[in-house]
C-alpha cells in the first residue's frame, strides 16, 4: 500500500485520491467512483488521440495523392497541347495555331508561380506514448475503483509489518554500532 501510494504521489495523482486511499479523509465509496470516472475518461482520451492521429495521417496521405494527380494531369494536358500543335502544323492550319500562339502567351507556369505554394508533405504523426500512458493510469485508476480483496488487505499488512520489522532491525543495527 504504501508503494502504491508513493508511486501515486510520484507521478502525480491527485491529492484527494492519495488522502482518500489513506483512509478516514474521505469516503472510499466517493473515491472509487471518482477513480472510475477517471479511468473512464483517460481510455476515451487514448482512444480519442490514437484516431486523431489515425485522421491526420491519412488527410496527409490523400493531400499526397491529390497533388500527385494533379502533377500528372498537367503533364498529360501538356502532352495533349503538343499533339494538337502538331497536328495543326502538319494540317498548316494558320487560323488555329495563331489561336494557340495566343493562348500559350500565358504560360501555365505562370499561372502555377502566381498561386500560393502547397505544403510540404507531412510526417506521420506519432503519440510518442502517450497513448499508452494514459493506458497505464486508466488501468491504475480501474484498479483504485474496485473494492479491495481479503487477500489484498492481509498482504498489505503483512508488507506493513515486515517494513517496520526491518526498519526496527536497522535502528537496532546503527544504536549497536560503535560510533
């Protein structure tokens, strides 16, 4: 027990739920609740975190393949230009190529250089594990809410007893030593 409620207060779990688990501060009913509501909440955190990141990846990976496309439409557009060119050329059809002429003085990278610039692609994004501890205090608070075991109760106090047996033993131990 007082393990646990060291590694609580290290890792900053609530003062209230610290005092609760010590015992007479609060009702152990309220703090079991409220533990539960806690887990509760944290695994819809982590489940809300690891689809964000789920989502964001994938819109970067559509924008992707969206500017993909869209670089090879330009190409194959201006492949289709060229044919048509030629073909009026060969055909010496003045009236369309002077149509063409006049056209292509707006160039398409022109107009390409004139819109602003896309975002450069972005890495996939990664929880960097946050996601898994949230997991590990959802899964501490779920354990606070149940109710204790028997069995639980019993080694807590045998671990309480050996503590103090050793503690006893090390004062004896310093109060026996020369100094």
């Amino acid at each position: 027990m007082a393990r646990t409620l060291f590694r609580m207060a290290a890792a900053g779990a609530p003062l209230c739920v610290v005092a609760a688990t010590l015992g007479g501060c609060a009702d152990t009913t309220a703090m079991r609740g409220l533990a539960s509501h806690t887990s509760s909440a944290l695994t819809q955190d982590s489940s809300s975190l690891a689809a964000f990141i789920a989502t964001s990846n994938q819109s970067n990976r559509d924008r992707a393949t969206t500017l993909a496309d869209l670089q090879m439409a330009e190409a194959d557009a201006q492949v289709s230009v060229e044919r048509k060119r030629n073909g009026w050329a060969l055909a010496a059809r003045k009236d369309e190529l002077a149509l063409l002429a006049q056209i292509q003085r707006v160039r398409p990278a022109d107009i390409v250089a004139g819109l602003p610039a896309p975002p450069p692609a972005m890495p996939a994004l990664d929880d960097g594990g946050a996601g898994a501890s949230l997991d590990e205090a959802a899964a501490t608070y779920k354990a606070m809410a149940r109710l204790p075991k028997f069995k639980d109760r019993v080694k807590e106090i045998f671990d309480a007893g050996q503590a103090v047996r050793r503690a006893t033993q090390a004062i004896k131990d310093k109060a026996a030593s020369p100094s």
